[in-house]
C-alpha cells in the first residue's frame, strides 16, 4: 500500500510520523538542564581537527549520547558547527541530543595541567607537551631546534634549551606548537624584568643567556632548595679566580648514556661544554633550569666555598680550600666503601 502512494504523500506521511519525536525533542531542549542532568560528569577530549561525526561518535564511545546521527541533526538545526571547539570538556550525563547540542554549542574547553620537571631536557619538555596537549612531537623538536624561531623569540641562541621555564601550567587546550613554546619562553624572560633582578645581572656582568646557562649547572648539581645559592656561590667564586667550574653536570649533558657515574675518560672529550677542559661557562644551558635556581645565581649566598662534595642523600659538604676538599672526598669515599661492604654482607646472608 506504502509502494502505491505517490511521492509527495509518501513525504508527508514520513514528516507526520517524524513530527512526534521532534516535538519531543524540542520540549525537552527548552527544559533547563537543571532539571534532567546528572551531577556526574565524563570528561571528553576532541582534539583538533576532529570532524563533527568523530565528535558525534566520540560521544556515544562515552555514553553521553545514544543516536549520533540525532546529535547531528540539532548541532545543524540550530546552526552550532562552527560553535563546536577542540579542547577537554566535563559533560554530564542525562542530556538529551538536542540538549548535548546546545551544551556543547556554548561550552568553553577547560583547561589541561601540565607539569614540567626542573632541569629536564628540552627533549624531555616536547615529550610531555605532546603527550598532554596532543601536539606533534616531531614539530615541537624542530621548532625547539630552530635558529630563527629563536630569534623570533629573542632567545640569543639556536635552541630553547634553558629557556622553557618548568612549572606545573594549566594549559588551554588547542594551543598550537609555536604558542605553546612562546608561552614558555615569556614565562623564562619575565623573570628577568624586575629591577632587582637587572641590577644583580649588572653587579655580575651576566647577560640573560650567561645567567641561564650557569642556573642550568646549579639545577643540574642541587637537590635541596637551601644548597642552591650556597651552590652559586662555589661556581660564581670559581669564576671570579679564573678557575675552571669541573662541574659534573656539563659532563652528563654530553655523554649519550647518562645520567651515570663518571669515568676519567668522560672527562676528556673535547667539547667547549667540558668543563673540566675548558675555562669560563660553557655556549649555553645544559638543561631548562627552574626559577629557584636562576635566583640562586643572581642572588647568591655570600662563601669563601671553591669546592663541594656531595655525601650522598642530596646535600653537600663545602670546602673553602682544596685541602679541605680532599679531606672531605677521603671521608666520603671511606663511607661509599662502608655502604658497600655492608650491601654485600646482606646479599650474602640472603644465600646462605
């Protein structure tokens, strides 16, 4: 009977049977949210360039919508294509795809916190960029690696290394990869705006760039917040007497397998970032120095310290004189070799 009608009955008899469950739909988006919404939220990431059928399918693979192509047919008919944005969002549950439609039509993407570790690498930063804001890896590594995109940022140098200040951000989601290396960069510079911190940088003749690279040594050397200045202070003496810094840091930044004990022969490659060879601050950073350390440097303990040594749980025994040094090397090696005879005992007690 259906085969007999002619086309546009066939239409309008569709339009009757569809008007119902439009009707319903429409009541139940002039409903408030309140009133049907559950407390509980999903959290959805729709990354860039997501078409509105992968968003659509993306929310039925969280539950929050049971006819994909419904959702659709609202976004347009309420003319929200271009309101839907890339970025994290908490949506709740019990919303109806008419109401899922205007939700998401005025939502705004929340933000994502991304932590970054003082003294890592430049390598390390892209790695968990990437990772939390969905960005090419491959990108960030070039950019981070770029001459120009240095100078564009008035980085005085051909990579970002000790510029990408760490810290623990909450990042817009969508930020591109030259935006989100900029934002870094701005953080690290401002730094350096206060006059206190540009009368210290005087007081030492430090450019920004001499300040990081010898705050990325101070980063790569401390463990307790309170040595760091006194930490400074060894170097910034050492430099001051025309000695070399033999900072152990600098040799872990050029061997391809460390972080590891040192050996005699790691400190004899010639590079300029040796600086166990060659005198003075190495060409740059050797790391992405946090702001702890940047005003350890500038802001130094006031020492008589030439040498330090470490003892092992993360603080520093400092001498004033090589003497000194030496005796407490002498101390601190009879304990690594007590450590390790007692390490030994117990493994053999454990076979017998």
């Amino acid at each position: 009977m259906f085969k007999e009608l002619s086309g546009r009955t066939k239409s309008i008899l569709i339009i009757i049977l569809l008007l119902p469950l439009f009707v319903m739909d429409v009541v139940h988006y002039f409903k408030l949210p309140e009133d049907t919404v559950s407390e509980v939220k999903e959290t959805v990431l729709f990354p860039r360039g997501a078409t509105l059928q992968q968003i659509a399918d993306s929310l039925q693979a969280h539950h929050l919508v049971q006819n994909p192509g419904r959702f659709l047919f609202w976004i347009r008919m309420f003319g929200l294509e271009k309101n839907i944005r890339a970025g994290k969002f908490s949506i709740p549950f019990g919303l109806n795809e008419a109401q899922l439609a205007k939700y998401l039509g005025r939502a705004r993407p929340g933000n994502i916190r991304v932590t970054l570790i003082e003294g890592w690498s430049t390598e390390r930063i892209c790695r968990r960029l990437s990772k939390k804001l969905h960005l090419s890896l491959t990108k960030l590594d070039s950019l981070a690696n770029d001459k120009e995109f240095c100078r564009k940022l008035s980085v005085p140098a051909e990579t970002l290394t000790g510029y990408l200040l760490p810290n623990t951000y909450d990042l817009p989601f969508g930020m591109t990869e030259e935006e989100v290396l900029s934002f870094l960069v701005d953080n690290t510079l401002a730094i350096f705006k206060p006059d206190s911190v540009r009368e210290a940088m005087k007081r030492l003749n430090f450019s920004v760039h001499q300040t990081l690279t010898l705050a990325s040594i101070v980063e790569g050397e401390a463990v307790l917040d309170k040595e760091r200045p006194i930490i400074a202070s060894v170097y910034l003496n050492r430099l001051k007497r025309g000695m070399r810094l033999q900072a152990d840091p600098t040799i872990q930044f050029l061997i391809p397998d460390g972080p590891r004990r040192l050996l005699y022969r790691d400190l004899q490659i010639d590079s300029p970032y040796n600086t166990y060879r060659y005198k003075g601050l190495p060409p740059g950073p050797i790391n992405n120095p946090g702001k702890a350390s940047i005003l350890a440097v500038l802001f130094s303990a006031d020492t008589r310290y030439l040498y330090f040594v470490a003892r092992g749980d993360g603080s520093h025994i400092f001498s004033k004189n090589q003497s000194e040094h030496l005796k407490a090397k002498r101390a601190f090696n009879r304990l690594r070799r007590k450590i390790a005879r007692q390490k030994k005992l117990k493994q053999q007690d454990k076979t017998e």
